[in-house]
C-alpha cells in the first residue's frame, strides 16, 4: 500500500467526534508514539501501544477488529508509515486511519481546560521563597537575593 491510499482523520475531524462519541466510541485512538513522548502530551482516553510492541499488544488492548483505529505518529515515525499500516492490516485490522498533523496540531484545536490539567501550583511556581510575608510583597524591605 502507498502512502496516497492510507487514509488520514485530520484533527479537526478527531476532536469532533471525540466530542460525540461521549460513551459508546466507535474508534478508538491508539498512540504509538515512545512513552516519554506520550507522557508529554496525549489525547484522553487513547490507547499507548509503542510501535515496537503494536502486534502483540494491540490485539489485547483493542480485541474488537472491526473498530476505527485512529493512529497517532510521532513526527520521527512518519517515514514508517506504510510499515505499520502493513502490519496493522497483517494482524486484522481494517478500519485503520493515521492521524494528519501529529498531537501538536491536535492540541491547537482541541478545547482543552490547561488549568484541570495544571493541578496544584508548588510555592516555588508560585514565587515564594519560604521567607514570609516579604515573598509576596515584590516591593518589600527584604527583596536581597537568596545566597
């Protein structure tokens, strides 16, 4: 198979269904992108495979055949493409789509809440130094640096 014959779910297309398919999802998104990648940023609810482990994981994770594969590339992995559309196809899956744009693009149009995301921010995000009063009063009479 070529690259003109896989097909491609851009991202706009991705987030709106995500949006729809609230429970019952007929796809499901598998990242097969290396964990320190995918630990960085991925889409909620996707399913991380690396692409090493694609054949024998995938299968166990994704038992049902017949469902939507949305496939998420790392950039690096993009040259790959036709390989692991082989190997998708090899193994039974048929409904396979590969994501346009990557999860960078994705987060540009995704409507994502950052301050969920954020959780607690640490004295030290917060500008305090753990000397008093004086850490929130940039104006105060103890502004000397810390040595």
């Amino acid at each position: 198979m070529t690259q003109a014959e896989i097909k491609r779910i851009t991202c706009e297309h991705l987030a709106e269904i995500e949006k729809t398919a609230a429970t019952d999802k007929e796809h499901v998104v598998v990242d097969i992108r290396d964990r320190a990648d995918y630990e960085t940023g991925h889409i909620a609810g996707s399913v991380h495979i690396p692409q090493r482990e694609l054949a024998t994981n995938l299968p166990n994770m994704v038992p049902d055949k017949d469902k939507r594969v949305v496939v998420i590339l790392g950039p690096t992995e993009e040259e790959e493409i036709e390989a692991v559309h082989d190997k998708l196809q090899g193994i039974g899956y048929q409904q396979v789509e590969y994501l346009s744009g990557g999860i960078d693009r994705y987060c540009e149009i995704a409507d994502i809440d950052l301050a969920e995301l954020m959780g607690e921010v640490t004295d030290e995000e917060a500008g305090l130094t753990g000397r008093g009063e004086s850490d929130i009063d940039p104006e105060g009479s103890d502004n000397d640096p810390l040595y």
